[in-house]
C-alpha cells in the first residue's frame, strides 16, 4: 500500500502528538520533586545522547547545515526553546488535559499561518473542519473566570511560538537532515536548562526522579523527529487538525494517572475534535481516489 504525502503527514503526526504527550506526563510527574529547568537541562543531557546516537546509527556524521538555511534552523531552535518554557510552565500549573487543550488551536493557527505567509492550499472544507474543531477545543477550555487564567494565556503564548517553529521547519531545504536538526535541537534545549538552571538551583535526584526524567527523554526523541518530518511532508492543512490527537491520550493520562476526571463538557469537545480529524483523513482518502479513476 503506497501511502500519499498528506497520510504520511498524517501518521507521523499522530505519533508525534502521542510521544510529546506522555513526555509532559512525565515532566508533570516529576516537577514536584525538582526544579523545572533542572528536568530540562538533566533532560536535555540524555535526549541529545539518544538522538546523537540513532543519527550516528543512521550514518549521520556532521551536523553542517547549508548556509541558506541556517537562520532557519536557528529560527526553529530559538522557537523551540520558547515555546518550551511557556509551555512547560503552563503544564506544572494546569491539568494536562487543559493545557493539551489550549495547545490544539495549533491547527487553525498552523493552518492560517500556512495559508498567508507559504501560499499553502487550503480549501474550504478543511476550513471548516478545523473551524469546528476549535468549537470543541472552546468547550474543553470553557473560557470564563474560572476555565481562562494567565496559565491559560501562557499556553496560549506556546501555541504561537509552536506556529513559528512549523513555519521555519516548512521552508527547510531538502539538503537540510531531519536528524541533524534533531541533534542541534536537543543539545540547545539542554544548554538553556544548564544555564537557567544556574539561577533557579539544583536539587538531589532520587531514583523515582532519575526514571522519570529519563522516560520524558526517551518520548522527547520521537516528538522531536517526528514533529521535524511531518512538517516536511503533505500539506500542512491537511496534516494540522491530527495535532488534535493529543487530546486522547491527554484525557486518558489526566484521567489514570493524575485523577483528573473531565466533564462532559471536556468530553464533549474531545469528540467533536477527534471527529474533525477523522472526517480530514476520510475526505483526504476520498479525493485521491477520485483523482485515481480520473487518470
């Protein structure tokens, strides 16, 4: 069976979505016994070391990058490490499920962001799915006095720097490798946390934490690449509304492990959110089919 570029995206999303998704359950589990930016620099150590070695596996042997897209992998990482602290500090002070929540408007603005500054095609059908989308994403935030804080606009500020992440990772050359930007990813995440580190302290690491924060890196790794190559296949209309996966697995964490039992409200929106999704795989497959008996 050969897949088309916006199913890959598709897939490689989702996989995304589920591995970052456990990581900030771990982050989340951990952040009680140590300082956020102790995680990310101790994090930060061991997923650099993972990555670098799957890329030395893989042949990589240099992390050169062609000189037209340095300020954009540059861009990327400067985003990345952004849109990582406010996204980390909404999540220690949110249920997760509220804070995944937030963070699945990143279709709508991906996909307007695509459209206005990539020229990416995006027809009204997708608009209006991920338009309904967002309906089920306002039922699971319930905006008001007591569903909208600065938490929440802090998430908010992590939906926008993602945006300006996938746009850097979209105009990335085909020279550049998805691994190398992995590597130099990681090891700058890593290098902010050593230095705000400096600042906020240090705090012995016991067994508990030491697993915990090594299970966040191993999900970080697939995050990391797979967030890298879906923004580097299909459209971004398409592939955009399977970040609201995220919300599955964030539901289903918040509820098992943290005790987080949503509304039927949340859960209301969840299914909304998941639907769209579905209906965008769906129509995706029922276009290249017609396409196929037009040839």
């Amino acid at each position: 069976m050969i897949l088309s570029p916006n199913v890959k995206g598709a897939l490689l999303m989702m996989g995304s979505m589920a591995a970052f998704t456990f990581n900030d359950a771990f982050v989340k589990l951990v952040a009680g016994d140590l300082p956020l930016f102790q995680i990310v620099f101790l994090r930060g150590l061991l997923t650099t070391a993972l990555i670098g070695g799957l890329a030395w596996a893989f042949g990589l042997r240099s992390l050169a990058i062609p000189r037209g897209d340095i300020w954009k992998v540059a861009g990327r990482t400067v985003a990345e490490i952004a849109s990582m602290c406010a996204f980390l500090y909404a999540l220690i002070h949110m249920p997760l499920a509220n804070v995944s929540a937030i963070l699945a408007a990143l279709p709508l603005t991906v996909t307007l962001a695509g459209a206005l500054f990539l020229g990416e095609p995006v027809g009204w059908r997708r608009f209006a799915a991920i338009g309904v989308g967002f309906i089920g994403v306002l039922l699971i935030v319930k905006p008001g006095a007591e569903g909208f804080n600065v938490y929440s606009l802090v998430a908010l500020l992590a939906v926008l720097m993602v945006t300006a992440r996938d746009l850097f990772t979209r105009r990335f050359s085909t020279d550049v490798p998805s691994l190398a930007v992995a590597v130099i990813t990681a090891a700058s995440v890593g290098l902010f946390g050593a230095l705000a580190m400096l600042w906020q302290g240090w705090e012995p690491v016991s067994t508990r934490s030491a697993g915990l924060v090594a299970g966040a890196a191993v999900f970080i790794v697939g995050g990391y690449l797979f967030s890298i190559m879906v923004m580097r296949v299909g459209e971004i209309g398409f592939v955009a509304p399977f970040r609201y996966t995220s919300l599955v697995w964030a539901l289903l964490l918040g509820l098992f492990v943290f005790g987080d039992w949503p509304s039927w409200l949340t859960l209301t929106g969840a299914a909304i959110v998941v639907s769209t999704g579905i209906y965008t795989f769906y129509r995706e497959r029922a276009v290249k089919e017609e396409q196929e008996r037009r040839s």
